[in-house]
C-alpha cells in the first residue's frame, strides 16, 4: 500500500474523529468545524513527529 494512499485516508479519518470529539464542546456548526480543522492539523503533526522518531529510533538501534 502506498504511502500517499495511507495518507489520503487517515488525515480524513482523523478528521472526522477530530469532529466528534470537538462537536461535543461547541453551540455551532461553525465553531465545530474551525476547532475540528485545528485539531486534526494538530494531530496530524503528532503524528509525523511521531513516525519520524520512530524512524530515527530504528536507524539507530537496528539499523538502516
């Protein structure tokens, strides 16, 4: 499975996560939406320092 394809799918995954998550705490469509686009943008950079640290980790302690 490619890597854009993966990508293509969990960033709206996260998404729609992020938007169940937020819809629970605003009055508004609006709102809800504004912090749901927040909050997976903030995951989806969790995320990449995340697979970038385990990168790193496995060059160094198996090897690349």
């Amino acid at each position: 499975m490619s890597l854009l394809f993966r990508i293509v799918v969990y960033v709206p995954v996260l998404f729609l996560v992020a938007l169940v998550v937020v819809g629970q705490h605003h009055a508004t469509a609006q709102e809800t939406i504004r912090a749901a686009v927040a909050r997976t943008v903030r995951w989806v950079v969790w995320s990449a320092m995340l697979v970038l640290t385990m990168t790193v980790l496995g060059w160094l302690f198996i090897g690349g």
